[in-house]
C-alpha cells in the first residue's frame, strides 16, 4: 500500500493511498478504474467516432448513436455495470446489422466492437454477438 501526497492549485493537499487497482482518496472518495475499463472507455469512444462517419439513414444514425452514447456513459461510471455496457453496444451491433451497415462499415466500427466484446468477456460475447 503507498500513498502519496498530492497539492492541488485551490485544493488542501490531500492523501491518496493506493491499495491494488483502487484508490482511496481522504475524505471518502473511492476511485476505481482497471486498465481494461480505460481501453472499453477508449474503444466506445472509437466506435463512436466510426459510426458518426458512416451514412446512415437518419432513424438508424439515431438509434446507432443513443446506444454508443449510453454505452459511454455507463462505461464512464466508478464501476461500470459490464451487462449494461454490453446490451447497449448489443443494441448499436443489431441495429447497424439490420440496417446492413455493417459489411460496409469500416474497419474501425467493427474492430471497435470487437474489441469492446472481448473486452467485456463472456457477457459480451453473448450480447454483442459475433460481429
């Protein structure tokens, strides 16, 4: 366990210990954030950025992009839910499929999704499906 001391501009100093991936800052914050949440947060937001690129028919861009931003936020959450990351981005996958979006839809859409599911394990492989 180490802990470090850090001063901030308009802040006190504050303590920060550093107990594996958590850290408990004094006060009562906890923070919490594996790799694995930082690259699913990385690979949203690539996803997202993919999908903005494609032309979509406006209802499908639409529905495209309400998943990818709730997949965003509860990814950005202390302790993202993985079923709740997973059935959102299941819901972007079947809508661009449906909308036969997804043979044309770039390396980038797709590596994206790919990468979250495994990202996610086995939840994601059964929500996103195989892409």
């Amino acid at each position: 366990m180490d802990e470090v001391t850090y001063d901030i501009e308009t802040q006190a100093a504050a303590a920060i210990t550093h107990i594996g991936d958590d850290a408990v800052i004094e006060g009562g914050v906890h923070a919490y954030a594996t790799w694995e949440v930082v690259e699913l947060r990385r690979v949203i937001a690539r996803a997202q950025e993919g999908a903005a690129a494609l032309e979509l028919p406006p209802p499908t861009r639409e529905a495209v992009s309400q998943a990818l931003d709730a997949a965003a936020r509860e990814a950005a959450q202390t302790k993202p839910d993985k079923h709740d990351v997973a059935e959102h981005l299941g819901n972007a996958t079947r809508t661009l499929k449906e909308a036969g979006a997804l043979v044309g839809a770039g390396t980038s859409v797709l590596e994206s999704l790919r990468r979250a599911a495994g990202l996610l394990g086995p939840v994601g492989a059964a929500l996103i499906g195989a892409v």
